[in-house]
C-alpha cells in the first residue's frame, strides 16, 4: 500500500453532514493534508460556505456530484461521511478509482451480515469489502489499519465502552456475560438531520434515556470485545441517554471482576495498556465531558464500588468518536505523525 506522500488528498462525501464540518475544521489546520474535492447528494449543489458559514474565507470550495470515478488521480483518500446503507454503495467504484476508504457509517463495522441486516434492516450488497475491512479504532488495530484499503470508522458509543473495557477484559479480570454501559450523549451524536424529538424545546431541560437494550451499537460494542476473547460470546447490555448539550460522552460502565480486585489494581491494567497512547489519558479524578470537548482525547478512570468495577470514559463524541478518530486512521494509513492536525 502507498504511504507518506508529502500531502495527502482529501474528498469527502457527504460534505454538509455535522461529521463533515467538524472533519473540515481539523484537516484545515493539518500541516500534511489537501482538502480536494467535497461531495453532496444535495441539489442544487451548494458551495460549502453556504452551507457551514464559518468557512467563508477559509475554503470556498462548491460541492460536485458523488462520482467516484471523477476522483481518480485527484484524491488519496475518501472520507465516507454518508448514512448508513449508502456508503456500500460507493465504497467500491472509490476502491477501483484507487482511492483508501475511511468510513464514518456502520456499512463496514460488523463483519457478520446477519448482524447488520438484522440491527440496519437492510441486507449488506459489498460482501468482499466487508470482509476486507479494518475495525477503525487505533488502540486496538492500529497495525492492520497501516496497510488498510477500508477503515470502518468505529460508533461514538462504542469507541467510549470499548476502550474502558477492553484493557480488563484481556488482563481476564472481567466477566464477559455481565456487562453494563450507561452513558449519556451531546446533541450532536443524532446527526444533522431535523427530527421532532430533538428540537429545541423537546431536548431543552430534559435528560432522559431511549432504546435501551435495543439500540443499534449495543452489538458493534459485543463484536469488538468478542474479537478479545477466543471461544466466548460477550454481552452487554446498553443504556443511552440523551443530555442537553451540543456534544460529549460520558460512559459510566459497571464490570463484574472475576476475583476481588482494587481501584489501584484497575487503574494500573489501564496504565499498562494505554501508557504509550497519545489519545487515552489515565486520569486520578473522575472524567468530565469539559476536558475532553474539541479534543481526540478519552480519559479514563476505574474505580470499586459494590462489588463492581466501575469505569468511566469520556470523549468528544465529534472529535474521538467520529472525526478526530477518522484522522487519526488517516495519518496511520499514510505512515504520517499519528497526532499530526489533532493536537
């Protein structure tokens, strides 16, 4: 696979999404990165000051067509930023063009089509690419994502949970049937599409819970902690909740330990793990969505109350959860400072 070119181009389809903007927002201040060609379904097409103002004077580029073809030779790299059962569709005319694929939706996340036709409703039409694909979370498979053709940029959700639990759940100190995440979300994470239940007065005021048990990352979550454990089913039981803020995360997560363990002995399997990661921050006080808003941080935190490990993770459900991971992935792919634009 090509690595470190002196600047990597950049086409992003489905430009006018909130993971759009925010995506553009980083790469314009990446010292390695050219923002080449951006890509909407919308018509008439809009240029993207239009749409997100605060690009007036800063990238006055107007939106063309989705035509993969029409990036070939103009674009190392395509950002997916399409909803769910859309970006199957593209995904291999960008490969053909020559084009590294980093997706943003859940087309390429669970490798089983059974699973995604059950939990998307939709049968999956891009069978040898899903198999081919890389779970995007850097953590975990940062040496298969180097030479990645397709990243599947992993859930918000999911990339919260996962990093809390994985390091216990390897160390073998957890149960893996008995698992359960509570956590809150921004605004945000519903995407830019208007819907009644998230207007203003509807969200204003109002915390409160939705899909519990049922909602579609629950088994995104089970599938990535079930690549950590040969022979076994995980399960996890999920519940999201809605707060009235534009973005952050905060999971509260509750493990069963297999055998009496301490705070300190958590914090130090944390420590282990992520001692040389630049974007998971092992914190002494309890995580808050302020410290990590705008950041591709996660900072974490174990501690052991009732029987229970109880950990909390904390990202920017924009940055580390959607865009800022996307990077992350991208400066991996093409051998550049995995930091490079992020910090």
């Amino acid at each position: 696979m090509p690595t470190s070119p002196s600047t990597v181009r950049v086409a992003i389809l489905g430009a006018t999404a909130y993971t759009s903007r925010e995506v553009i927002r980083w790469l314009l201040a990446h010292p390695a990165v050219k923002i080449t060609a951006l890509c909407s379904r919308r018509d008439p097409l809009p240029t993207i000051a239009e749409t997100f103002p605060e690009f007036v004077g800063r990238l006055d580029m107007r939106c063309e067509p989705l035509d993969p073809a029409a990036l070939k030779d103009r674009a190392d790299v395509a950002l997916l930023c399409l909803p769910n059962g859309i970006s199957m569709e593209y995904t291999p005319a960008l490969l053909d063009a020559g084009l590294r694929v980093i997706d943003f939706s859940a087309d390429y996340r669970l490798k089983e089509p059974a699973d995604y036709a059950q939990w998307y409703n939709k049968n999956h039409n891009d069978l040898d690419n899903l198999a081919e694909a890389v779970y995007g979370l850097p953590e975990l498979n940062r040496d298969k994502i180097r030479s990645a053709r397709i990243v599947a940029n992993p859930g918000c959700y999911p990339t919260a949970a996962a990093l809390g639990i994985v390091p216990l759940l390897r160390a073998g100190l957890i149960e893996t049937d008995d698992i359960i995440v509570n956590a809150a979300s921004g605004i945000s994470g519903a995407g830019r599409q208007p819907r009644p239940e998230h207007h203003y007065p509807e969200r204003n005021e109002n915390y409160e819970a939705y899909n519990v048990g049922r909602h579609r990352h629950e088994v995104e979550m089970e599938r990535v902690l079930d690549a950590c454990i040969r022979m076994r089913k995980s399960s996890v039981l999920f519940a999201p909740h809605l707060i009235p803020m534009e973005r952050g995360i905060l999971a509260t997560i509750y493990l069963k330990p297999l055998q009496p363990i301490s705070a300190e002995h958590a914090q130090e399997v944390f420590a282990k793990a992520y001692g040389d990661e630049p974007f998971v921050r092992l914190r002494e006080h309890l995580p808050c969505t302020a410290h990590v808003a705008r950041t591709n941080f996660c900072d974490l935190a174990a501690r052991v109350a009732k029987s229970r490990i109880v950990v909390l993770s904390a990202i920017d459900n924009m940055v580390k959860g959607a865009a800022g991971q996307a990077i992350q992935n991208m400066n991996i792919m093409f051998g550049l400072e995995e930091t490079s634009g992020l910090l």
